[in-house]
C-alpha cells in the first residue's frame, strides 16, 4: 500500500545524530536512582556514625546478656591481628570467669570456638556437638591415657552407658524398699505422690513438711546451675513415709518417736514415758511392772525400743548391732540425690512424658538397690541423630567448664564504658581494660 | 541478548565454579558452623564480591566502547553467568544467615538484584525477536518523538493535496518536515490539489481533522479507532470507497503513516520491558557494590 519510500538514507535523514550525547528519561532516572540508593545507605550508616552507633554493622543481633554491647564493636574484637581485630578470651574473661575442663586435657580452644556470638535467640551457651568431640572423638590427654571414654563421636555411637547403669553397679542407698508393692499394692499410689521435682512447695498426701533441712546434692555441677525443677525432691521419711508409717511405740503414749538418731529416739521415748507416768501412777505395779516411776521407765522404754528396733525400724533399716549404750546403730542411708554427676538431667523439661515411660522398671522393682534411671539407648530414642530429635548436642546434658572451680569476676567497668564507642580510641575497651588500660574519662 | 548456544562455555565455567564451591562448602559447613569471617567464609566472599565488581564492570564497558577490552558480547555474558554465582558465593560466605543490619540490607540487595537480572535476563532473550516481528518500522528509541513530528508534518503534507488546511490545523513543527520521506517525484504533491466534487473534499477535511489528525497528536491513546489495526484497515478501507480513485494512493499513504505510528507505540511499550528493569536492576546493584565494599571494610578490621 506504501507509495511512501523508506530509502536508507531517508531514514537516517530522521535522526538527529547528536542524539547520543543526551541522557534520555530511562538513562537519567537509572542514574538518579543509583544515586539515590547509595545515598541512602550511606546516610543511614553516616546517621549511626555520628551516633557513635556501630550496630548495623555486627554480623547479626547479640544475645540478651551482651547486647548492651552491640554499639560499641570494640568492646569485645579488640585484639589486632593481619586479618583485623579479633576476639581475645581476656576480653570474655574481663567480665566472665571460664573454669578449666581438666587438668588433663591437652588443648584449650578459645572461648570463641565454643561460644559464638551474633547468632540471635540461640543460646550463647550452646555450642555445637562438634566442638566437643573434635577432642572427645580420639581424646588424648597429657599422661596416661584417659579416664573416659576415648572415642566419643556423638550420643549415638562412641557415647558409653551412663556411669550409674553400667555393669556391677548398684543403687548405694542402704535402705530397703518395694517399689512394687507401693504402686500396685493394697494402697496403690501414683508416682506423684512420692516423687516431685524440687522447688514445688505443696503438701504431701502422705506425709508431712520435713523438720530438717534436704541433704546437699552431691556431684561436680553446681546445684545453682540446675534449673529451678530439674530434680526430684529427696525421698524424706516425713515428706513420703510418715502416714502411713508412723514410729509409734506404746500404745499409751499418741505421738509418734522422732525420725532421727537412736539416742535422739531413746531420749524423746524415755521422756514421753516419764510423762505418762508422772500423769498416771496408778499404772505402777500393773501387770508385773516395777514400782518405782524410774524403774518403770526404764522398763517399758527396753520393751518399746525393742520393738521400734527389730520391727519399725528394720521395715526399712538395716539396724546393726548395739553399743556399749545399748542403742544399734543406723547405717547412712545414702540415697542419691543426682545420679548424673557429670551431666545435667531436668526433669521440667520432660514433664510432658508419662513417668513409666522412662522409668519402665519402678512397677515392678522389689528392692531399693535397682537402679531406675533409663539408659542411654531409651534417651536416645528421642536424643538420637538427625533432624528430628530433641536435640543431641553434647551441650543438652554436659557443662564444659568445671564450675566448682569457678571463681568471681571483679568488676571493672562503668555502664559508659560498655554502651558507647569513642573514635578516638576505638578499640579493645573490654581488652585494654583487662590489660590494665585505664578507660576512665 | 539471547541465550543462546554462544552461552555454553560460560555456562559451563560458572557450574564449574559452583561445583568447586559447593564441594568446598559442604564438608567447611558439616565440619563446623560456617561464619563469614573464617578462612572459608573470606574467601567465598571475597570470589562473591569479586564476581560482583566484575558484574558491575559492563556499565564501565560500555562507556569506552572503541577501547580493546574484549567483545562487549563477552562482557555480558561473563555479567550473566558470573553475576548468577554472586548469590550462592555469597550464600555459602554467610552461612546461609542474613546476619546482622547491614548485612540483611546487603543479602535483601542481593536477592532483588538477582532476581531482577533474572527477570532481565528473560526479557532480554525474548523481546527483541518480538520487536522484530512487531515493529519492522524499528527506529532509535530517543528519536521517537522527532521521528512522530516528522510522521505528523508528512501526514499534513500530503492531506494539502485533498483540501484547504484550515487554520485550526497546526502548522508543522518541524521546519525540515519537507525532508522526510514523500512519494515519489511527479505523483501529487503539496501545492497539487486532486479534482474532485466539493463535498468530497469537505468530508476528507473533515475526517483528517477529526479523526486522523487527533491519533497523529496523541498516537498512544488507545481511544482512537486508528489506534487497532483492525479497526484502522476497516476506517481507510471504507473512507477509500467513498472517495475517489485518484485520492486513494495518498489515503494508503496515510494509513501507512498510521501504522507506522502504531509500531512506534509497541516500539516505546517494548522498549519500556526491554529496559525498565534496569531502573531496579542497576541502582541497586550499585547499592550493592558499594555498601558491600562497606560491609568487607568493616568486617575485615572487625
């Protein structure tokens, strides 16, 4: 249809050929952006910059405990090196105090190896399981050869036995008591009842308030590191036992003899039968008793304690034989309170499970030296490998540091120090300070 | 720019390059917890952010274009294929973690710059093989206009050959409207009015300036009957059978013109893909280069 004629020339006839050197719409709103956009970043790292506010550049949000620090990224990389400021464990140690592992161990990683930082919500006290068995996988040590286990890769596989169930071991407790007949006998009772973790302050259904204070858990961790309901509460004679097993003796005397040592026994009974006596002196003489007060006394606390002794008691002491006094004595009953001295147990955190399902065996045990904890391979079953689990970090159940040994920080800083970076000097507060730098200004 | 065969070599070296990075990675990550201020993590960021700068170094290409510096064909395609590795290099760097402030405005940069590439990439392989089946009448983006003013006087031109242009028609914008293309010598031209009967005469003057005339001023609006094709060989085809033979040539040359005003509208419209993801693209990948060299000062030292 065209009578139009598009020659070459005609074409190129239309374009003003200094086109070129003019910047057109797209080409000018490119530039202004990419103006714009860097403008913008770098005024809102100018804006913290005069803030002295250094946070937008940390790797990512401190935990809780250090995050008064986040603006100041001196506080903590204060040691130089060819690659720039690093970290110094003297910088950790200015504020925390790190026990050693073992005497034993022949290498020392830095704090930072296991406690890393700039990792958000995850537990600063958390490290990788890695961590852990990049010694413990082929553990050496500096003589000898190791007391543990030597080749530890994972929870799963390396990881021994747990200490209390390995073979030959026994419960230490030296008392004698039937599992099986408290929870299917002709008073069942539910585990709860006896057993409740530490810190829950209720009343006992079958028992009292105990008058004497708990026995101090044993075991290298320090309790203040448990968490608030991490064990159970000791089995106490008047917290679990009293009600039903009263230490009554003389069916004239109501109260019943005191949960305690026998000269404590032999003295609260001596007393209470003084008392009965002084209050009925008809009873003198009756039944072939003697006369006198004293020598009544005398009589009927041989025949009570005899039978406190050889019955009440032995249901579940074994009693020894008597002194010179004539009172027997009582071995140390020994129950363990903590049967992971190396390890951390919470028992808040496994509240949701039935108690049977880790304790498979409490039904049906007849003597108190079974040992009822689970065993490695039923913890495993939801502390195993993979994704799916509970988690199988060494860090779950083990400390790396031996808090017995720990020792406290003195503080050296001001809260300025802490919050706010000076250009001027700009590095290492918490490294200078620790080094003896003066920081006061 | 197509993706084309051309693209193999490059193609290859970059999954080699990501091969031989991903095979570092793997055992660094299973062995311990990757962070970017490792040996590891330096040395991904360091490739990553090296694969950045010579991303960025087509725009500075460009600039010298008669300076030997290799086939600007290359340089997009080392921009293509390296600028694709910038974000597993990157990944693998940080751990797969965005990290703190600044590092999250880096890794959100890095993404929206990636996908825009992406997109541009796309783009870039298939619309200019539809511009060149949509618009055969191509002409130079930023001449567009001058070229509609020149289309517009050419237009007027030729109508001078069917009637008096009143006054309210515009006078041509263009002094040099007269060198544009025309028909050829001897056939009717300005100043050459074609006999025919008055009324004819009134009602092409009357079409050109209701409808012809409106479309040539505003050739995007979509209002216009001239603005389909459709619609426009229909409108010609009948105003043809109302006139008389000896205006049809100049009556095809306007349709001509027309279409050709079409085309440049699919021309801007195409255009505008083929190039306004630049507008996200490059901005912000200079963001990128430079807060990034910000982010590796820093970390270096920190």
């Amino acid at each position: 249809m065209a009578g139009r004629i598009r020659t070459t020339k005609k074409l190129a006839q239309r374009i003003d050929r200094g086109y070129f050197k003019r910047l057109f719409p797209i080409s000018r709103w490119r530039r202004v952006l990419s103006f714009v956009a860097v403008g913008c970043g770098l005024a809102w790292l100018g804006l913290h910059a005069v803030a002295h506010d250094q946070t937008p550049y940390a790797s990512g949000p401190l935990t809780a405990a250090h995050a008064v620090l986040s603006r100041n990224c001196a506080s903590c990389h204060g040691q130089s090196t060819a690659l720039g400021r690093k970290i110094a464990d003297k910088a950790c140690l200015s504020c925390h105090d790190g026990p050693v592992h073992s005497a034993a161990q022949t290498f020392t990683p830095a704090c930072v190896d296991c406690h890393v930082e700039h990792r958000g919500a995850e537990q600063l006290a958390t490290s990788a399981g890695r961590v852990c068995t990049g010694c413990h996988s082929d553990l050496k040590v500096k003589a000898g050869r190791p007391g543990i286990a030597s080749n530890i890769e994972s929870f799963t596989h390396g990881h021994p036995e747990f200490a209390a169930l390995r073979a030959g071991s026994a419960d230490p407790a030296a008392i004698k008591f039937n599992h099986k007949i408290h929870v299917k006998g002709d008073v069942p009772l539910k585990c709860g009842e006896c057993h409740r973790p530490t810190g829950i302050d209720d009343t006992w259904n079958f028992g009292q308030t105990p008058p004497i204070p708990p026995p101090a858990v044993a075991g290298t961790m320090p309790s203040g590191r448990l968490a608030p309901h991490a064990l159970m509460q000791p089995i106490n004679y008047y917290q679990q036992c009293s009600v039903c097993h009263a230490l009554t003796f003389d069916d004239r005397i109501p109260d019943a003899a005191p949960h305690d040592k026998p000269e404590a026994v032999h003295e609260f009974v001596s007393r209470k039968l003084g008392e009965y006596i002084a209050a009925h002196p008809a009873d003198l003489g009756k039944d072939n008793s003697p006369r006198s007060p004293a020598e009544w006394v005398r009589f009927r606390a041989a025949e009570d304690e005899k039978q406190l002794w050889t019955v009440t008691c032995q249901r579940c002491h074994d009693m020894q034989p008597g002194a010179s006094d004539g009172l027997p004595g009582v071995p140390e009953t020994k129950i363990v309170r903590r049967w992971f001295t190396k390890a951390e147990f919470n028992h808040s955190a496994h509240q949701e499970l039935q108690c049977v399902s880790c304790h498979p065996n409490a039904a049906t045990s007849v003597k108190a030296s079974d040992i009822l904890i689970p065993g490695r391979a039923l913890c495993a079953e939801c502390h195993g490998a993979g994704v799916a689990n509970a988690g199988a970090d060494c860090s779950t159940c083990h400390l790396y540091h031996d808090w017995n040994k720990a020792r406290p920080v003195d503080g050296q800083f001001n809260i300025r120090q802490l919050t706010t970076f000076d250009v001027r000097r700009g590095s290492g507060a918490l490294l200078s300070m620790n080094s003896g730098g003066d920081l006061e200004r | 720019m197509r993706i084309d065969k051309s693209h193999r070599p490059w193609m290859i070296a970059a999954l080699v390059v990501l091969g031989v990075a991903l095979a570092g990675y793997v055992p660094y990550a299973l062995g311990t917890r990757p962070r970017g201020g490792s040996v590891p993590g330096l040395i991904y960021g360091l490739a990553g952010y090296g694969m950045m700068l010579f991303a960025g170094l087509l725009g500075a290409r460009k600039k010298v274009p008669v300076w030997r510096l290799g086939r600007a064909q290359s340089w997009m395609r080392g921009h293509v294929w390296f600028g694709l590795l910038t974000l597993p290099m990157i990944l693998f760097h940080s751990g797969f973690s965005f990290g703190g402030p600044l590092t999250s405005l880096l890794m959100a940069l890095l993404i929206l710059v990636f996908l825009s590439g992406l997109a541009g990439a796309a783009i870039q392989h298939f619309v200019p093989g539809m511009m060149t089946s949509m618009v055969p009448l191509e002409t130079i983006y930023e001449q567009i206009p001058r070229v509609r003013d020149q289309l517009r006087a050419e237009a007027d031109k030729l109508v001078r050959s069917l009637f008096t242009v009143p006054d309210s028609v515009p006078e041509l914008t263009l002094a040099a409207a007269a060198s544009g293309p025309s028909r050829d010598p001897g056939k009717s031209d300005a100043g050459e009015m074609i006999e025919m009967e008055v009324a004819e005469r009134e009602y092409a003057g009357g079409v050109y300036r209701d409808t012809v005339l409106p479309f040539l001023r505003n050739p995007e609006s979509r209002r216009s009957v001239l603005a389909d094709q459709g619609k426009a060989e229909t409108f010609f085809e009948a105003l043809r059978r109302k006139m008389p033979p000896a205006t049809h040539e100049v009556l095809a040359d306007l349709e001509n013109i027309c279409e050709e005003e079409r085309q440049l509208t699919r021309q801007r419209r195409l255009y505008l893909w083929l190039h306004g993801w630049l507008l996200v693209h490059v901005p912000l990948s200079v963001a990128l280069i430079v807060l990034g060299g910000v982010h590796a000062v820093v970390a270096l030292r920190y």
